[in-house]
C-alpha cells in the first residue's frame, strides 16, 4: 500500500489519523468513509453489511475481511488497476458499493479521493480520475454537461450499476467514447460478479469474472459460485438465458412478474415500453410499473409517474402501438416526489402499499 493519505471532500486525512481515530468527520458520508477505513486500516477481519432492501427487508450479512479481498482483486485484475491509478469513491459508503470501491483500491494501492454522492460527481473534481463506479442517474448527469462528459471521456474505466440502464442513458451512452462497463451483482456477492461493455463496444451479454461458475435453478433464475461465496452456490431472483458457463443475458426479477388476468406479465418488459412511450413524447419523468389487487384481474397493472401535477400527454395517450389489450396499464397514479431505499432506489413497494 504506497499511498498514505486520501482525499475527502477535498481534505487530506492521513493514515495515520484516521487508524488512531483522530479524524471522524462531520457529514454522514464523511463518518462512515472515515469508519470503514479506520476498520480496514487496523486489520479488522469480519464485517456486518446491510443489504439494499431494493427487493425487500435491509438485511445484515457477515463478510470476512478475505472475501472482500478476493472481490476487490477481480475486479483489480479485470481492470489492471495499479498505484498509478486515481479512484472516485462517490457512493454511499454504509453500503457495499461504496465500501468496495475503497477496498479496491486499498488494494491496489490506487490513490483515493471521495466525496459526497451527488448526482454530478464529476463537477466538482479538478483531479484525472482513472477509476470510477456510478449509478444510472449519476451517469447521466455526467453524459448531460459537455464539462463533465470530456471529463468521463478521459477516465480509463467507468462502471455503472444498481438499477438497468435505461433506454434513454443507452442512447447518451452511445455518444460518447467513455470506456464504460454495466456491473451485475448483490450484496452477497460483494458487488459485482459479472461485467458487460456498454462503451465504446456495446456487447449484449454479461461475462463472469475469473472463477465465477454460472448456472441455473429450476426457475430460470441465475447461480452463482466463486472463491467470494467460498463457492457456495447462491441461487439469485434474476431470470437469465444463460448462454455460456460463462456469460448469460438478463430477462428480468423472477418476482417482477404481475398475473393479470391469467396473464403473466413481467414488469421489465412493460416498463421498457413504457421508456420507449416516453421517448417518443418527449418525457423525462421517473416512473415504474406495479400492480395493485383487483377483485376481476386479480392483479391490475398500475404506472406510478414521479410528478406534481397530471401529464396531459400521458391522460390522452393511446397505448397501442406499445402493448396489446392485456399489457396495458389500467390506471395511471401520480406522486409528488418517490420514496427511496437508503442507496437511492425507488422503494417500490412501500409507494404501492401507501397507495
């Protein structure tokens, strides 16, 4: 480990004070970069992480300090991380994405600056950044301001994660030369576990990384085993079509699946259609599809729009081109402003239990 030092929120913080406690920061992020690294720095060997809560209850899970090791040097590998290198740390660091990008480089003994989650985190960064992870949202505040897009054009790797990419950032992504990767993984398995090129290659299928082994359950839904899991095998919710031992592509959550009427409908599918809708009119709301209980559908298909006040084009829109008879929302709800889960996605289920 040659660097001694890291960057937070533009202020230096040796090593040494933070190993001894004598620097503990003032915002949450600051407290829990500063508490991590203070654990790492003095040799702890087993963590507590809180799962998302995306899919469900936040919960704790045990980590030893070796299987954080051996995550954070497959992604070091995949990317020839090294000293020379420069890491943004811009995500939440009480969760795993965040943590993991300082174990990686810890571990590759890349120099570390970090800083607030904010939706644009390359605005304020005057330093080269070599390595950088991102969430959808981030990434397309960065493709929308010309400063900060030359900016990511000029970081050696980018890897975005946490939610799809939409059709939209698909699109923003597209023009642009950043090299940039999707991420596919969970808590359990430390983050990522599989890699897929968005940029300047666009590649349709995600690639284990070194040691990953891929399967399926009866259900279609993705296994995964490697020496992070100490190979054993977890059986994920993500339906795939697995297309080598290796690589596979994403369908959709096995538990993302409304019954309407008899027909099974999978909301990733509707939701695509509903992006592409958007598109078309010229929209840039945030939305998802659901379903609420329906005494003749038994489920009824619902699009939750994240907005003040009703969207004319949206009341009067004609859903056919888009979806058949059955596929359809049957009710559109507006919300003022989204509740999220601590790491910034939309809690879907507790908007649709409050309607």
């Amino acid at each position: 480990m040659l660097v001694h030092y890291l960057y937070l929120n533009n202020k230096k913080v040796l090593f040494n004070e933070i190993k001894e406690g004598i620097v503990l920061g003032e915002t949450p992020f600051e407290k829990s970069t500063l508490s991590f690294c203070r654990q790492w720095l003095n040799g702890k060997g087993l963590f507590s992480l809180k799962t998302s809560g995306s899919t469900g209850e936040p919960k704790d899970i045990n980590i030893s300090r070796h299987q954080m090791k051996l995550s954070a040097h497959q992604t070091i590998n995949f990317f020839n991380l090294s000293p020379a290198d420069t890491v943004l740390v811009c995500l939440n660091t009480a969760y795993i994405a965040g943590i993991m990008m300082l174990v990686r480089a810890f571990e590759s003994g890349a120099n570390i600056i970090a800083s607030e989650p904010e939706s644009n985190p390359l605005d304020n960064v005057s330093e080269q950044i070599d390595f950088l992870a991102v969430v959808p949202l981030q990434l397309s505040d960065i493709l929308n301001n010309p400063h900060t897009k030359s900016k990511l054009e000029q970081c050696r790797v980018t890897i975005v994660g946490g939610a799809p990419v939409s059709i939209k950032l698909a699109e923003e992504i597209k023009n642009s030369t950043a090299n940039i990767y999707a991420t596919f993984g969970m808590t359990e398995t430390l983050t990522h576990f599989a890699l897929r090129q968005l940029s300047p290659v666009s590649e349709d299928s995600f690639t284990a990384l070194d040691e990953v082994i891929l399967g399926q359950d009866d259900r279609g839904c993705l296994t995964i085993a490697s020496p992070v899991t100490e190979n054993k095998v977890l059986s994920t919710n993500d339906q795939v079509e697995l297309i080598s031992q290796i690589s596979f592509k994403w369908l959709g959550r096995v538990d993302n699946v409304i019954n309407s009427g008899g027909f099974k409908l999978r909301i990733e599918d509707l939701e695509r259609k509903v992006e592409q809708a958007f598109l078309d009119l010229n929209l840039d709301y945030r939305f998802f599809v659901g379903s609420v209980m329906d005494e003749k559908l038994g489920e009824r298909i619902v699009l939750v729009i994240e907005c003040e006040t009703e969207i004319e084009a949206i009341t009067n829109i004609n859903w056919l081109p888009y979806f058949n008879q059955y596929q359809k929302p049957r009710e559109i709800i507006y919300q003022k402003r989204f509740r999220e889960t601590p790491t910034g996605k939309i809690n879907r289920q507790e908007i649709l239990n409050n309607i």
